[in-house]
C-alpha cells in the first residue's frame, strides 16, 4: 500500500513539474497530463498486479545528464542537418514525445543521469533550449548496450561505422565470443562479423570519407580481401591505404570513394569473351564465369592451376564486382 501512495505522489509530482516546465501551449498541456495520467493508470495495474516494476519519467536540466561513456553514436559529429528531422518534429509537436532512456548516477555531483538512448533527442533539447524528458532503468551496462543497440538498429540516422565501433568495444567488454554476442543480440554470427570488419578499417581510409555516415557495410566487404596483414598481400595493402591518403580532405561522398580505394588495386584481368574465360594478373588462377537462363551465374575455377587461394579470392572479388 505504501509503495503504491509513493507512486501517486511521486506521479503527482511530475504532472505539476511538467505543467510550470513544458514549453507548449494549453493545448499541448493537456495532453501532456492525460498521457501522463494514462501511463499512471496503466503502471498502477501493473504494479498492484506485480508485473512490473515502475520507471519514473520525469522533465531534467540537460545540464544534470551526461552521455554514456560506452554510447553508440558520436555525440560529437551530431548537428544541426543530422538532427534536422527531431528539431522540425519537436517544434511541430511542441514538446519531446518519446523519452530518452537514462540511469540514476551516485556521487556525480550537479551531473543526475546518465544518457543510455536518446543521445539526438538531448542534444535537440540543448538546441532548442528545453528541458529533457527521460525515463529512469535501473540496468547492467551489457543490459544498457543490448536496448541501446535494439533502438538504434532500425535507424538510419546513426552509421554503420558507429554501430561497428560500438559493437567492436561490447565484444571485448560483456561478450567471451562473436558467437555468444550474436546470440544475445539476436544476429547471426555473419551479419555481425561484416560489422566488425567495419570497425578494423585502417584509419587512413576511415579518413578518407567525408563522413563516417557514408562508410557502409558493403565497403569493408569490398576491401577486405586487400587489407589483409601478410607479407604477400603487403604491396596491396600499401596501394589502397596511399590512396586513401590521396583522398583526404576530397570531400568526395562514399560510392566515389570506394570506387578511388578499389581502382587502385583493381586487377586488370585477360579475359576471353568467346568463352568468357578470366585469368589472374600473375597468370596462376583461371576462371570461367557461366551465364545460366535462370539469371545465376557459376563459377568455375581450373584445378590446374599454380595459384595461391588468395589470388583466386582476389580475382572473384574483382569479377563480382561487375555483377553487384
């Protein structure tokens, strides 16, 4: 009984906090308090019913909140054009709908919270000059990466860059394994490690983008196989990454800079279009490429062949390129 007068109280106490507070009109006023009265209702079935424990949603000081240290955007990078969409609905709307989702900090002094989702929606509230709407978890930081990562996942506004480097610094912190950290994300092994092969990508090339939102998947996927750290491959390593140097400060968007990155290892292939036969540059490997009518292709590779697995790996790469 008196957990559920402290809940009234406290519900009470943000309905009044939130009327003085919020920037909006009458109108918008009153439906502040109704959904807060609904979500009040519904909190208080579940938490009679013992179902759930409260979170308390409430109106803070941007200034009492600081980002979370393991957060997966780049606070920094964030501007008016990447948060142009938050700043035009919140206007129209007139208040934040949806809450940021933040942990209760101990000892931090004036700082109160900190920031697990809802790093645009802070920084679109110190645009405007708002006050921020969050909701208190009282969760692990493995719990904290998981709902971060599941909200942001469907977003376009956050980078596949961002999101690597983010998963990159999870697997060495909360997982054992690649194999682990799909599971507890829900991914296959495959659709994860394409994203850590982002997060390797030297940093000459990462620099080489204008931006890190134009670094896509399909890129790292691209390059891989010429990035690899072995004697042989080293020549080829060294022409992508002097190219990439080339390309700083180009500002050119991201499929020209691939296509720059790729041209400087492209391998220039002896192909026979009577039987579209390819040969690789060192003339080692022989592949045989099949149109079918059912719009596949095979690829035949010729046992005889002296070449290395490598240069067959290069050569198909080079080749699929024409098809993807």
């Amino acid at each position: 009984m008196n957990k559920n007068k402290n809940f009234f109280a406290e519900l009470k106490q943000n309905i009044e906090e939130e009327k003085k507070n919020q920037r909006v009109g009458d109108a918008d006023n009153t439906t502040i308090k109704q959904n807060k009265f609904e979500q009040g209702l519904n909190l208080t079935k579940e938490i009679m019913s013992g179902s759930k424990v409260k979170t308390p949603r409430l109106l803070v000081e941007p200034s009492q909140c600081k980002i979370w240290d393991r957060h997966n955007r780049d606070y920094a990078s964030l501007n008016e054009i990447r948060c142009k969409d938050l700043i035009d609905q919140f206007k129209v709307t007139g208040k934040q709908e949806f809450p940021g989702i933040v942990r209760l900090i101990e000892g931090g002094g004036d700082v109160k919270y900190e920031i697990i989702c809802g790093a645009r929606r802070f920084w679109t509230c110190q645009y405007l000059g708002w006050k921020y709407f969050v909701e208190i978890r009282d969760i692990s930081d493995e719990e904290a990466f998981r709902l971060s990562d599941l909200e942001n996942r469907a977003r376009e506004d956050i980078s596949d860059y961002e999101r690597a480097l983010d998963y990159k610094k999870a697997l060495g912190h909360y997982y054992q394994n690649q194999v682990q950290m799909a599971n507890r994300l829900e991914v296959t092994t495959s659709w994860l490690s394409r994203y850590l092969d982002i997060a390797d990508l030297p940093e000459e090339i990462v620099k080489a983008y204008r931006d890190i939102t134009d670094i896509k998947v399909i890129h790292a996927r691209k390059l891989k196989p010429y990035l690899i750290s072995t004697i042989a491959n080293k020549p080829t390593r060294e022409s992508v990454i002097n190219r990439a140097i080339e390309l700083k400060g180009k500002d050119l968007d991201g499929s020209r800079v691939i296509a720059e990155l790729l041209s400087a290892v492209r391998i220039k292939t002896k192909a026979n279009k009577a039987n579209n036969q390819h040969t690789s540059k060192n003339g080692l490997v022989n592949i045989q490429i099949q149109k079918r009518k059912d719009k596949k292709i095979e690829i035949l590779i010729d046992k005889k062949g002296k070449g290395s697995k490598q240069d067959a790996i290069e050569l198909i790469d080079c080749l699929l390129n024409d098809y993807f």
